[in-house]
C-alpha cells in the first residue's frame, strides 16, 4: 500500500506546507508505527500465572519438558499398534498430529533427533520405513510388564472414576482418550473384560460402548483427602479454604477470623456424594467441584492434568466451564501452568519443594526412563534441554 493510499493527496499537501502536522508521520497511527508495534499475546502463547512473581518454576518446566518430548512420546504410542511396529515414512509425513512434530516440518528431521530409540532402514523395493530400535523394543517390553503387574491398581481408579460419575457410567472413548493420564494400557477396553463383577459394557443412545459400575464399593469411596484427614487433620483443614463473607466487617482478630472461615469450609463435600443436585453457584456446589478435581488429580500418575482432560468428564463429574475460578480461588492446593489454551492444574501436595514427586508409580519411573534416553539424544543446546 503507497503512502498516497493512506494519506489522500490534499492532506499531503497540506501537511508539506504546516510543519506543525507533520507529525501525522510519526503519529501512532503511522505506518512505521504499526511496524514496530509489539503484537499482544495470543492465547496459545499467554500464560495462564500472568504474574512472573507467581509461577513456581519446576511445575512451569514440567510443561517445557513435555512439550520437548511430545514427538517420541505420541510416536511410541502410534507405532507400538503398528503391524511390526513399523510404518512407512510417506505416510509418516502427513501424521503430525499423531506423531507430535509441527505441521510443515519433514518428519524425518524428529526421527534423527533420537537414534537411540527410533530408526530409518529400507526394503527392498526401495521405500523407506520409521522404526523402533532394539532398544526402544527392549523398552516396550518392560514397559508390558509393568503395565501387567499394575492391572489391579488400574481397574480400582478407575472404578473410583466410575463412582463418582454422575451416572455411575463414562463412555469408554473417553477413558481411552485420558488412558496416558491415568496409566491406562491401550488395550483397557479388553482387560475390562475380565473384571465382570466390576464392569459392564452396554451402548448408549449414539451407539458408543460405555463403561458401566456393576456393585457400588464403600470401601472404594473414601477420598484422598479423607484418608489423609487420619494422620494430618490440620494440612487438610489448610487445604481449602472458603471465607465467610462478612467477616471483615466484624473486625475480628486474626485468629477469630480464621475460625470462622474454618466453620464455612468445613464440613468439605465428598466427590463420591451426589453432586448432580446441588444448585451450581451454591457453597456446597463448588465445594463439591474442588473436591472432585482433588480426587481426580489423586487418582493420576502424575497428580497433574491438562484441563481438556479434566473437561473431558464435564458431563459425568458436573463440572461446569467456570472451573478455572474455582481452582484459582484454592491456591494453597492447585498450581495451575501453561497457557490460556492448553494450561494444566498440579496437585501440589503431591510435590516436594524441589518439584519431585513424592511417590513415584512404577509407570512414572518408566516413563523418566525413557525421557532420560530421548532428552540425551536429542540435540538442543544445553540451554533449551530439561533434565529429568
């Protein structure tokens, strides 16, 4: 676009004969100005803890991290169902969805950044093919073994899961979409099978297998926090907290105050109680959602989730889509990270000072495993790499 584009003509003119409109040229309306302007955030790049001062650093890494190994993670995941687990690598190329690189890049540029556990060979007719190392397959089959020896622990979080849905059914899509997040082996929806005093599949009204609670467990719906109220009754009395509204006016001391804050909060509402009757904007309503993410969270591996995930269950956990109020408002128990699109929420109790996990699954120790190998193969200047 020329300058006379912008600036009709008599108005060039004119400010060629006042000096005091030349400044039209270096207005903020100028076309170098829009140049220089600085470009706003967008939401994929804004963070969700505005405030510098308020991020907790190795929660923010543990996303840096993820984001650096999305590629050999979702490639294990799609290659491991493969026929030899191999794949041809011009149909490689249009899966960057699956395989986790970026949309436009050549896919064999991620391959060669972990030699260790993927390779590139050809056959015979000259075509080439993405595979895993000896390796990677001596790794998978750990991984299996793994997986077997915690079946039972699997299927009792997820009957957790199931008792505190609405309907006490979850269609099984959703579950395997979440399966990572919760230690979940690919093939759950056969393992399900096995377990008939537990779980039926029915289908539902749009023709989706659904995952259903055959016997209600008492002894299965006891919160994490509620075992834990045993032995730290005062950390789980500090782990929410909801004010009294008014209490400022009494101008009461501190110690008074805090008792009466005490008094609002407690009793908590149990994730495993009904929720789907409590009226949406009630205390007990949103103590109710809290307590399910906290439960939610306690049943993952990492104690952490990305929200999407969370959201996933909307429907079945009635959460509502002003969930992010209520975890920003519980500071002391949820640390949430990442950005406005794709931010995750941390179970901080479940963390020591240093960001490590307290208890570690055997799953997780696995999994750091073979970050340990993918992270010291691949490239990046010492600046960019996270250890694990």
């Amino acid at each position: 676009m020329s300058h006379h584009q912008i600036f009709p003509s008599k108005t060039l003119s004119k400010t060629l004969k006042n000096p005091n409109l030349r400044n039209l040229w270096t207005s903020p309306l100028s076309p170098k100005s829009f140049k220089n302007r600085k470009k706003p955030q967008t939401p994929r790049e804004s963070p969700i803890q505005p405030e510098p001062i308020r991020r907790i650093p190795h929660f923010e890494s543990i996303l840096r991290r993820d984001s650096l190994l999305r590629f050999i993670t979702r490639t294990k995941a799609y290659l491991s169902l493969q026929p030899e687990h191999v794949l041809l690598l011009d149909e490689a190329g249009k899966l960057h969805r699956e395989l986790g690189f970026p949309r436009g890049r050549k896919v064999i540029r991620s391959v060669h950044r972990h030699p260790s556990l993927l390779q590139t060979y050809r056959h015979g007719d000259g075509k080439v093919w993405i595979g895993f190392t000896d390796l990677m397959e001596d790794l998978l089959r750990e991984e299996a073994s793994i997986m077997d020896s915690m079946e039972t622990q699997r299927m009792i979080a997820v009957r957790k899961l199931l008792m505190m849905s609405a309907e006490k059914r979850i269609p099984l899509s959703k579950i395997h979409h979440c399966r990572n997040v919760f230690g979940i082996p690919d093939d759950f929806r056969d393992r399900v099978l096995k377990y008939p005093e537990h779980f039926r599949v029915s289908v539902d009204e749009d023709g989706r297998p659904v995952l259903e609670l055959v016997e209600w467990d008492p002894s299965l719906a006891v919160s994490a926090l509620e075992r834990d109220f045993v032995t730290d009754e005062d950390g789980v009395k500090r782990a929410f907290r909801f004010p009294f509204e008014g209490a400022k006016s009494l101008r009461l001391d501190v110690d008074n105050e805090r008792k009466l804050n005490l008094l609002n909060t407690l009793p908590l509402v149990s994730p495993y109680s009904e929720g789907s009757g409590l009226k949406p904007w009630s205390l007990e309503a949103e103590k109710y959602r809290v307590g399910v993410v906290h439960e939610f969270l306690s049943l993952t591996l990492e104690k952490r989730a990305l929200i999407h995930h969370i959201m996933e269950f909307k429907e079945e956990l009635n959460l509502t889509k002003h969930l992010y109020w209520d975890l920003v408002k519980q500071a002391r128990t949820f640390y949430l990270a990442g950005t406005e699109m794709n931010w995750a929420v941390f179970l901080k109790s479940a963390y020591d000072d240093g960001g490590e996990l307290i208890d570690m699954d055997p799953q997780v120790l696995f999994n750091q495993k073979l970050w340990r190998y993918a992270l010291e193969d691949d490239p990046l200047s010492a600046n960019q790499r996270i250890q694990v």
